[in-house]
C-alpha cells in the first residue's frame, strides 16, 4: 500500500473511531478506553496509536462536535426568514448532533482553562445573533438576553437528547419538544397570569 493509501485508511479508520467512541459515549458518559476499543471493533493499543488518552479522545469528540454544529447552522439559514422558523430549522438540522453535545457538555475540562476550544465562541455568537435578531425583529421577549437563550438551547438539546437515548420520550418528538419549550415556554397561552405581589 502507497504512504498515500495508508495515511487515507489512517484517516478513515480514525473517523470511523471517532464516531464509534460518540455512539457509545453518548449512551454511557462513563465507558472506559477498553470499551470505546471494543465498540469501535479494534483493539486498546490501536486506540491508543489514535488517541493517546481519554483526554485526546474527548478533544477530538469536542472538534467533531463542533464542526457538525457549525454544519447545521450553515443548513439551517439563520439569516433568512423568521427568526423563530430560523430556530426550528436550527434543531432540525443539528439533531443527529444533539448526543454528542450532551456528552460534551458534561465534559467539565473543556470549557475551564485556556485551551478553551474557539469553535465554542463561533457557536454561541451565531446563535447570540440569531436570538438578537429575533428580539429586535419582534418575534422574541426581550427580557431575556441573547446569551441566556443561547445557553438555554444547548440545555435543552442536552436534555432532550438524554431523554431520548434513555426512552423517556420518542425519538421523532425531539425537535418539536425543543423548539416549542424554547419558544413557547412551558405556560399555556390563555392561562391566567398571578400578579406578582
């Protein structure tokens, strides 16, 4: 085999690692390298030959992440229409993701220090622009601030994705469930409102 050949396979077989080791991370936060090994079919010193550690694994899984991420947003077409059609386009778009970002979020290290990873900063300023746009277009309250309702999706697609992989609510019901809670919030719309005293 060609240095050229080899490197593509190189290549192809740490994709292949890579998506394996979210599959099951995304099911089970705690498995160890062993098991990452196993589920990816190949053996603890070739996983260590790709990732020297669960720490290199991880940063791997957070630019995977992060580049699937920036992926839907430029599907989604944030710019174009309704900001809050925008937003249902956005969840849509960046579902099959959603098991990774809830297993990057709990993933404490990458966001203290400063290797902080500036794919995050990208992200949340799109997004903090969509929410902006949608507030000074009328469509979104506007005592909520941009950042909160950032921070609040990714909960959200977080919570979402755990309920589902965990059976608690069906897998076609995510994005309405997101979008609608995230929209709508959780108080019904001819509800009476208790004045606060």
């Amino acid at each position: 085999m060609s240095h050229m050949g080899y490197a593509c396979l190189m290549a192809l077989d740490r994709d292949h690692v890579l998506r394996s080791a979210a599959a099951l991370l995304t099911r089970k936060s705690t498995a160890t390298m062993d098991e990452v090994a196993k589920a990816a079919g190949i053996s603890r010193a070739t996983l260590h030959r790709h990732f020297a550690g669960r720490d290199a694994l991880v940063r791997a899984l957070e630019a995977l992440g992060i580049a699937e991420c920036e992926a839907a947003l430029d599907a989604a077409r944030l710019d174009e229409g309704p900001a809050g059609e925008a937003v249902g386009r956005l969840v849509r778009a960046i579902e099959p993701a959603a098991g990774l970002l809830a297993f990057l979020y709990t993933e404490n290290q990458l966001f203290e220090g400063e290797e902080q990873n500036q794919g995050w900063t990208r992200l949340d300023e799109r997004l903090t622009n969509l929410f902006r746009r949608g507030q000074e277009s009328g469509e979104f309250r506007i005592d909520l601030t941009p950042a909160w309702l950032t921070e609040a999706l990714y909960g959200l697609l977080a919570s979402a994705a755990w309920a589902v992989t965990e059976g608690r609510v069906a897998g076609k019901d995510f994005s309405h469930m997101v979008v609608e809670l995230l929209l709508g919030g959780a108080r019904r719309a001819n509800a009476p409102r208790r004045e606060e005293s």
